[in-house]
C-alpha cells in the first residue's frame, strides 16, 4: 500500500481505505431513491468509485472526498481514505475540509445580494464604501541601485468589479513577480491579506487579470455595507437558508473531530502532516479563504447557482444575477493561469492547458470543453488545499473534490480531479 508519514513520528504507517458511505445530511436524504437507480445501473456510481479509490492508492493521497449532484438531488457521493495520519478514522460526505479560496464564490454571492439591493454598486469607487481604497498606489518598479520599490498613485480607482473579477491589481506574492519581490524587500511574505494600509497594486485597475487578494476587501465592503459581521452575514443570508450546516470560520471541538488533516508534500515526495490541533479562531475572517466547510454542503451551494440563485424554494440570488455571474467579465483578458513564486506552496497553475478561460463575477469559466469533461460556459475555482468544483449549467450538473495537502496543483492532485471528471462524465452525467 501506499505510504505517508505521521509528522509525530518519523515511521511510515499504511492508509487505510473504505467504499462510499451514505452521508447523514438530513438535507440530502432525499437523493437515495436516484442514487439507488444509478447504483444499480452498470458503470454509474460504483466505477467513480473504482476511480478514486485506485487514484489514492496509486497516487499515494491520504484522502479524498467526492459529490456530483444535478440541480435536484445528489448522482455520486464518494469517501476514502482517512481523516488523519494515526486515528485510522474514514473520512465521509460529512468530514470537515479547509476550503480556502473556495470560499470566494460565497463571499462573491454576499456582495452581488447587496448590489441587488442597492447597497453596493459594481462600478462606483470602491473608496466610497471603505476610504481606506482611495489612497492605493501601484508598484511602477524597483530602485536599480537599492532595489527599493517605487510606487506612484492610481490613474483610476478600484471597483467592486475589479474586485470580483482579479482585475484590481491587488496580487498574491505566491503568484505574481513583483509582488514576490515586493514582499520580500518589505519583509511581507506571507502577510494577512488585509493590511493597513493596503498592500500596493501591481497594475492599474482594469488592465490584467491577475489572482490576489480582492475578495478579501471584497468582504469588508460585505461589513460595512450590511453592518454585519463577514460570519454573520453569511449565515443568515446564505449558509443558514441553504441549508450549509456545517460551513463556517469558526471551528468547534465537535467538527474538529471530522476535520481532515493538511499534509505537505516533502522533497522527497512523501506527504507529511501537519501537527493536529483545533485551529484558533481568525480575530478578522475574510472573504478570500477561511471558511470550513463539507462536500455535501458546498454541493448545495452549487445546485443554488444550478437553480438560477434558487434551491428547494429558497431564492439566494435572482437568476439575472447569476447570468451576470455566468458571463464573461474580462473581455479580452485570459484567466486562471498562474505562474509560482512560492513552491512550497503551489506548481505553476494552468487550469485548462492551451485554452484561454475567462472569468465571471466569481469563477472560472472555460471557453471550450475539457476533454472528455465540463462542458463549454462551466463555471469553476478551487481552494489552495486541493479542493476543487465545477458547475455544469449545459448539462444540469456540479462536481467537487476535495484532497486537503500541498502544494497546490500538485500534479497527482490534478491527476485525480482530471481522472475524477473523466469519470463523471463517463459514468453518471448523461444519466441525469
């Protein structure tokens, strides 16, 4: 069997593996008379299964967690492998992951709410909502003889467009040059996301696509403009009426116990975990990352955008919104191509390999199939732990996996989301 260390201790200890599991999601329950049917089909659930469960063995991953739903009821649900290193406990459809910048669809979704309520506007200045913004400035180069950083003031300001689309300015230092090199003269690698004042721009507003730390400020925006606190508002305005028991910033001991361990892949190759412990709660959460959440529940935030902002009744967005949403916001801009400056913590990322994607407010979206996978005009992103969606709306359905080590877009990680997709379409999509 494949082998991964305990960071506890320096013997290697085996995985153990299960088959899936029916999750106990009260709110999905309703999906086992569909479910039974395709199970009883030839291929269906029981060849994803196949799937999975050799990909982990034979890539060596400690975990990994699987759903595919349509916009009624769950198709697929899959879990193998463990929640940590020595407990030998499975994971399930109900373990808790770290979701990171899968949290940006949501806190994307907070801000379009507003907007339609008229308490935040796409294209006004985002200063006029947090001043702080006024006073941005962007990086025009380095002093060649002291390579300090010359910075000068924006030409224009930022909007929450720029905002939910990466085209602020705003960057990583994982991948973006000059804000790497920014970072490291300043002595800022790797700092919150949100500073006073803010981290400068590596472009002028409008002008590049590039992955960073907008959502983030998208979120205050989200505060100050409902007087909400970021957990609150999602709670009562989303997590809470679509049923997301379990998605939250606050990790409690009773979740903890579900709560999938990271690991981190070493030089030579073996995965390493991390030490175990309840995470503290963040003093500021943030709409960039953050959120806890389950693969059954980020399912039921998916067949919302499926439904047109709509599920079980419930309307979260108005079906004009999610059109905007769905369509392309960049124009003639690429997206989702990423170049690493920090390895340790993500490969190079490439999304969808000689194509040009786009991006909406809030995803990903591919311009032409995958192969053998997503259909053109899918909408999608991932979380910097290996936990990856994507939403289907030309053939009614959504998919996520979730892995939980790095770096991000490890090659094995992006071998078992292709081989998983390639899958799904094979064995479950045109069963819908």
């Amino acid at each position: 069997m494949a082998l991964y260390r305990d960071s506890s201790a320096d013997s290697p200890i085996t995985r153990s593996q299960i088959t899936r599991r029916q999750f106990g999601h009260l709110a999905l329950t309703a999906a086992g008379a569909g479910f039974a049917k395709l199970d009883a089909a030839s291929g269906g659930p029981r060849a994803i299964d196949e799937t999975l469960r050799v990909g982990l063995q034979r890539r060596g991953l400690p975990a990994v967690v699987a759903m595919v739903a349509n916009g009624r009821s769950i198709l697929y649900s899959g879990a193998f492998g463990t929640r940590d290193a020595t407990s030998n406990l499975p994971v399930g459809v109900n373990s808790m992951f770290s979701i990171a910048s899968m949290t940006k669809a949501i806190t994307t979704t907070a801000a379009l709410q507003l907007v339609e309520q008229g308490k935040l506007k796409l294209d006004e200045p985002a200063a006029r909502v947090l001043p702080e913004l006024g006073k941005l400035q962007v990086i025009a180069g380095f002093d060649a003889s002291t390579g300090e950083p010359v910075l000068r003031p924006l030409a224009r300001p930022v909007t929450l467009r720029h905002l939910l689309t990466h085209t602020s300015g705003f960057a990583y230092d994982t991948w973006n040059e000059t804000m790497f090199r920014y970072a490291q003269k300043t002595g800022t690698l790797g700092a919150s996301a949100i500073t006073d004042p803010p981290s400068p721009l590596v472009f002028e507003p409008g002008t590049a696509w590039q992955y960073g730390t907008s959502l983030d400020w998208t979120s205050r925006m989200v505060e100050v403009a409902s007087g909400k606190a970021l957990e609150q508002y999602f709670q009562d305005n989303i997590l809470k009426p679509l049923g997301m028991i379990d998605t939250t910033f606050f990790m409690t001991p009773e979740r903890f116990d579900r709560l999938v361990s990271v690991y981190e892949r070493q030089p030579d190759g073996m995965m390493r975990q991390r030490p175990r412990a309840l995470p503290e709660p963040p003093a500021m959460p943030t709409g960039g990352g953050g959120l806890y959440c389950t693969a059954s529940d980020y399912v039921r935030f998916m067949q919302m955008i499926l439904g047109k902002g709509s599920l079980n009744g419930v309307r979260i967005l108005k079906p004009d919104t999610v059109a905007q949403m769905s369509r392309n916001q960049i124009g003639s801009l690429s997206a989702g191509k990423l170049k690493t400056f920090r390895p340790d913590r993500s490969a190079d990322v490439d999304m969808h390999p000689g194509a040009q994607d786009k991006w909406g407010l809030g995803f990903l979206i591919n311009t032409v199939a995958y192969d053998g996978g997503r259909s053109p005009g899918s909408l999608a992103w991932a979380g910097l732990n290996n936990t990856f969606y994507w939403i289907d709306p030309r053939r009614g359905l959504a998919a996520v996996i979730m892995m939980q080590f790095l770096p991000f877009v490890d090659k094995e990680a992006v071998g078992m989301l292709g081989d998983f997709e390639r899958s799904v379409y094979t064995n479950v999509a045109g069963r819908t």
